[in-house]
C-alpha cells in the first residue's frame, strides 16, 4: 500500500516535469485526484484495512494527496510565468524608435499683414471692429452716400444674392456706418476684413482681396490728423525714409478725398516698370467723412468731423516682400507660403 502511494507520486512528478500544456495538467490532476483517480481508489480501499494499519495508511495517502495537489499547482503557475513572459517578448515595443515628424504651421503671409497693420493702429488707440461679409444695399452704398442709380456704384463691380437687397461687400467701409451707428463719438476704429468684386482675376486684381477701414471722429479732427497718422502708418509698415504724397481724388462717403501715393520702393522714386516710371505707387484711398454719411447715421455734421481710410491689404504686403503676382497669395502653394 505504501508502495503504491509512493509509486503515485514518482510517477506524477516525472510525467508533470513534461507537461507544457496548462490543459493536460488539469488532466493528470484528475486522473489521480479525480473521482475515479488512481488516489481516490487507494483511498476508498482503506476501509478494508485493520484500524492500526488503516490509520498510517490513511495519514501517508493524505500526506501524499498535498504533496501532489502542491506539485500541480506550482507546476501549472510555472506555466503561466513562462506563458506570459513570452508574450511580454513578442508584444514589446521599441520606444526608442523616433515620432513621425510633426511640421509646425505659421500664419499665412495676409494674416501676417493684417496682424502687423492692426499692431501699428492700436498702438495709435484704435480698436478693432468687424461687420458681415454678406452684407446690405444700405451699408454697402446708400449709407455711404451711393444712391441706387448712381454712376459711383459702376466703379465697384457688385456680387449680389438673390433677392437683390444684399451682396457681398465690395470694400470694408459699410463697417464705418454700422459702427457709428450704434456709438456716439468720439469713435476711434480700424475694421480688417474681406471684400469681394466680381473683378477678372490677373496679377494685381482678385475677386476676393482684404482691406483694412479705418474711422477717426470726434469735434475738431482735421485733414492735418488725417495726414499725420497715415504718414506714421506708412513709415512704421515700410521705412521711416520713403516718401508720401496726398493726392486729390473722389469717393463719394468723403469729401474730400484723396488718393496716398509712396515713393516707388522697388526704384527708389527713379522710375520702373512697376511705377510705370512715375516714381510714385497708388496706395490706398481716403478723406474727411461726408457729413451725407454722417447724416445717415444721425450724427450731427455740424458738431462732429472725421477721417476714414481704406488700405488695400495685398498691395502693401507685395510691395513690401516684393511678390509681383497676387494670385501666389490664394494658390496655397506651400513654397511660396513656407518663405513667410
Ligand atoms: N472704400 C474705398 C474703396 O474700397 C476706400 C476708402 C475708404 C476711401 C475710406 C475713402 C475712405 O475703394
């Protein structure tokens, strides 16, 4: 009987020392300490036994019976630290391998511009305003003193919407009317932004270009406060040495008006093909406001004057990184837009 036991429990650590399989251990348990397992039957087989025998007997198969479940088990959790420790090999991952590259992106050059204009006028106690693209025959021209009918609107070739009353805005001026409209003066603001006109597209026109207005009113503004801060504007955006001249001119929202010219700054005022040997380049629109527009929006023009100006963003920003086709600013051609 012994014997037998002793038997059990050799055999089982040889045959569990070659078992790989998690499945077949369970099996080899069951087969010895199973209900109908080789241990069980030994165990069963006592009864027949006299008590003194029975009683060692008994104490040995139960010694035996803990030794093999302990054996099994250690073997089986053996198994899984290897298991998993296989797994863990396969599954690892390099960290050391370098990221993809995530290139940095930048403000296109025209956000650029338009930051670096907005800078300069708010050093000068300007504020930023900003009205809708989509906007109405009232704001676009009757506020600004452009009757329907009259031969002024032929000069802004006009994108209108369906039902006729609203268009896209041709220039930011409309910003000035909306503004005042719902501030008293004194009214200090720049409004950048987007305008359209249904213009051919070639290198120095564009269906959709940006500008920056700008309104000064309060008692007492003068041309002379016109002249001084479009001039500081000038020099601060190009250099403090370029020339500046006012040229008379006509919009019909100021009078009066005039038209800011700078010294050629591809010749340096000699005269060349892109200042058309004048030495002199158009750039940008303004006047004292007409007291029409101020009616308009019910301020009195007897009490109050002002100053408006419009700059044509893109001129300035190719004059000034000397780029000869406008088209490259809406290409989103990434050599060009990665010089910036
Ligand atoms: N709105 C005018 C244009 O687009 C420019 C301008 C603005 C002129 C303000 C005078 C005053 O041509």
């Amino acid at each position: 009987m012994l014997d037998k036991l002793q038997n059990i429990l050799a055999e089982a650590e040889k045959t569990a020392g070659l078992i790989t399989d998690a499945q077949e251990l369970e099996k080899l348990k069951l087969a010895i300490l199973g209900r109908k397992g080789t241990l069980t039957e030994i165990l069963r087989g006592l009864s027949v036994l006299p008590i003194e025998e029975r009683k060692k007997a008994g104490e040995r198969a139960n010694a035996v019976r803990e030794q093999l479940e302990s054996l099994i088990d250690s073997r089986l959790s053996e198994l899984k630290r290897k298991a998993l420790a296989e797994k863990l090999l396969k599954e690892k991952i390099d960290i050391t391998l370098p990221g993809l590259p995530l290139p940095n992106g930048h403000f296109h050059p025209i956000r650029q511009t338009l930051d670096e204009m907005t800078g300069i006028f708010e050093s000068l106690g300007f504020k930023t305003a900003e009205g809708p693209e989509i906007e109405t025959d009232w704001y676009n021209f009757e506020a600004l003193n452009i009757p329907r009918d009259h031969p002024a609107r032929d000069s802004q070739d006009t994108f209108y919407l369906q039902d006729d009353d609203r268009l896209l805005r041709t220039h930011t001026s409309p910003v000035q009317a909306r503004v005042m409209e719902k501030t008293q003066p004194p009214v200090r603001i720049i409004a950048p932004g987007r305008v359209f006109r249904n213009e051919a597209t070639d290198a120095t026109h564009s269906a959709i270009f940006h500008q920056v207005e700008g309104l000064y009113v309060d008692k007492n503004v003068t041309f002379a406060d016109l002249k001084g801060t479009l001039t500081l504007f000038v020099h601060r955006y190009f250099s403090p040495e370029i020339g500046i001249r006012f040229r008379p001119s006509h919009f019909q929202f100021t009078e009066p008006s005039a038209e800011v010219d700078i010294q050629c700054i591809i010749c340096g005022g000699k005269g060349c093909r892109v200042c058309k040997n004048t030495g002199w380049l158009e750039m940008l629109g303004c006047g004292m406001v007409h007291p029409n527009v101020f009616r308009s929006v019910k301020y009195d023009p007897k009490l109050y004057t002002g100053f408006a100006f419009g700059i044509g963003v893109e001129r300035f920003a190719m004059l000034k990184y000397g780029i000869d086709d406008m088209r490259l600013f809406y290409e989103n051609n990434l050599q060009f837009l990665r010089q910036f």
